[in-house]
C-alpha cells in the first residue's frame, strides 16, 4: 500500500502540480525502500513483487470460481 500511494502521488506531483523531483524526492526514498539500508532494500522489492504476484494469482482464481459458480447456478435455474 505504501508503494503504491508513494508512486501515484509522486507521478500526480510531478504531473499536475509541477514539483521538482528535488521537493518531492522523499518519496521515492519511501516508495523505493532505500531508507531501510542497502542491506534490506533489495529484500523490500522482493516481499514487493512477490506480493503482487500473489494478488495477480489469488485475484485470478477468484475471478476463475466467481465464473464456474455462474455457470452452475445458470444450469439450476434452467428448466
């Protein structure tokens, strides 16, 4: 979640209000995990991608079920 409001209001900074990436370059230390030390950066957009990943596939599977449910209640409610 943190990437994530850290990167749009970065990009909505930059874009639609004209900030410098000087006045607003902490958030890209936040978005980027660089204040966690060159040691625990790369480990901070691993757990990053990895959890995407996790959504993408769990999202996926959702949308797959919510579509065979439909089916089956479609078939019951056929005469």
């Amino acid at each position: 979640m943190v990437t994530m409001l850290t990167g749009v209001v970065y990009r909505l900074g930059k874009s639609w209000f004209g900030l410098s990436r000087d006045q607003i370059h902490f958030l890209m230390i936040i978005h980027e995990g660089e204040y966690l030390g060159p040691t625990l950066e790369p480990i901070y957009v691993l757990l990053n991608g990895l959890g995407l990943l996790w959504m993408l596939v769990t999202g996926g599977i959702m949308l797959i079920q919510s579509f065979k449910g439909k089916k089956k209640r479609d078939k019951i409610t056929d005469p």
